[in-house]
C-alpha cells in the first residue's frame, strides 16, 4: 500500500545505509524507513485511522512503541492541530523519526523521545520519565510487539525481534504506561493479535481503561480474524461495543473498499 519515493518537489532527506524515503500516501509525506530492519504494515495505518476518529482538534497524543513514526505521522495528517510525541526504544529508530519530521515540515507537532515503555509504566516516583509525563495526554496509541517473548521461533535481526516480541516491555506494561500517561476519561487506542485478548482485557482492566469498543480484522470474510483494534477510556464505566468486522482483501483480490477509504486511495 506504499510506494517509494520518486520524485518530490522538496530535496530529498540525507538518508543514511540502507535507508529509504517512503511516499505514505497521507499528505504528501514521506516516511524513512530500513528495509532490513522493519517497515510498517497494515496494521498501523488500522491503528491511526481508528484512534483519528476520537481525538478532537487541539489534544495531546502519545504514541507507544512508535518505531520510524508512521502512526504519529499519519494522525497529524487525519487530526487538527494536535501535537503527538512518539516513544521509541530503538535508537536508530527513534533517529529516523526525528529527521522524518523535520522533512515534513512537521517539527511543531512532532516530538519524538528514545525511551522504554517499561521505565514509564514502573515509573511510580521521582524523576522517571513517566511521572513527568504523568496524566499530560488526551490520547494515547500503541503498536506494541505482539509476540510474547517465550513464544515463536525469534529473528536473528535484533531490530525485528524487538519490534516483534516482548524483549523489554510487556503488553501488561504497554498498558500500564497508557494508564499513567491519560488523563482521566483520557482514551487509549491499540492494535494487537486476537489471540492476546484475555490478556489484554484482563490488563485493561487492572489499570482502570475500561475497555469501549472492539473490532476485528481479517484478511478477507471468509478468514479468521489475525487483528484486533481496542479503545478504552480511563475511569469509564462499562459498556463494550462489537464493532463490525473488517477484511483488508477482497474476496477475489485486491484490496476492499473500506481498506481503501482507510488508505484514502478512493
């Protein structure tokens, strides 16, 4: 669903080895990202879209786990006058997302910080990243690794086994680190695998974001479904809404027409 970059009026980006700029489709901006190492899929883009839909003009997002940016990046091209701040544990992740914004013009509304979701969600006292950062957002997003890290045959890339599996935060911290971040009745938005749903409402719950609304994704109707999107609203009362389902494919190919809406491609 994305393109490199041919041509833009713009110089390009000094990009370091092995990097590439990439035309996300969203505004005219454009993403660098490392093949080798990792590039956004489709499940991103679900998250962006779906979180754009609650947050109002003006708030405070922050975006969990944000690897180059792309979920930050796409939310200030669907959201009005928001500013986001992305966390990232990668350094040379967190690198590229830095100068992404400055390419895009974006510096403003974008402000990326290297840091582990782990130290913000144990970050009880002090001068811990989480406590100064403590109840500052409206919004919070998350694309955390979805593999736990006991599970599953692991990459000898360690920039894909971090973004693929529990190596230092947990999905429980994930959402512990929402939590501390949220204002109350703040709303939290994420994408993860189906089969981590226990998991993640009995988490939910732990840490008071009541869990609002759920949907899920497969890669046609007639498949079962391989992705979940979940918000949540701290301090809320309970009430769960089963949104419709949604396929990415087709059933005779081709991307569906929802997913092209998503992509703004129609």
């Amino acid at each position: 669903m994305k393109e490199t970059v041919q041509s833009m009026e713009k110089p390009r980006p000094p990009l370091k080895e092995g990097e590439r700029l990439d035309d996300t489709g969203f505004g005219g901006y454009g993403l660098i990202q490392k093949p080798e190492e990792f590039c956004y899929g489709v499940d991103a883009v679900l998250l962006a879209d779906f979180a754009a839909k609650h947050i109002r003009r003006g708030q405070r997002v922050c975006d969990l786990g944000t690897g180059t940016g792309i979920v930050p990046l796409i939310l200030a091209h669907k959201t009005e006058d928001t500013l986001i701040t992305g966390v990232e544990i990668q350094r040379d992740s967190w690198d590229r997302a830095c100068r992404m914004a400055k390419w895009n013009g974006l510096e403003d509304r974008l402000t990326f910080l290297c840091g582990d979701v782990a130290q913000i969600a144990c970050g009880a006292s002090g001068e811990s990243p989480g406590q100064l950062l403590r109840g500052s957002f409206q919004s919070v997003t998350a694309n955390p690794p979805y593999m736990a890290e006991s599970s599953a045959l692991k990459s000898d890339n360690e920039a894909k086994r971090i973004a693929r599996h529990e190596t230092t935060a947990q999905l429980r911290q994930f959402v512990e680190a929402a939590a501390l971040l949220l204002e109350e009745r703040g709303e939290f938005c994420m994408v993860h695998r189906p089969s981590r749903l226990v998991d993640i409402m009995a988490a939910c719950r732990e840490f008071r974001l009541e869990p609002k609304e759920l949907r899920f994704v497969s890669p046609r109707k007639s498949e079962i479904p391989n992705i979940l999107l979940i918000r949540c609203k701290k301090g809320a009362g309970s009430e769960l809404k089963i949104l419709p389902p949604l396929a990415v494919h087709e059933e005779g190919g081709g991307y569906s027409e929802e997913i092209m809406r998503i992509y703004e491609r129609m």
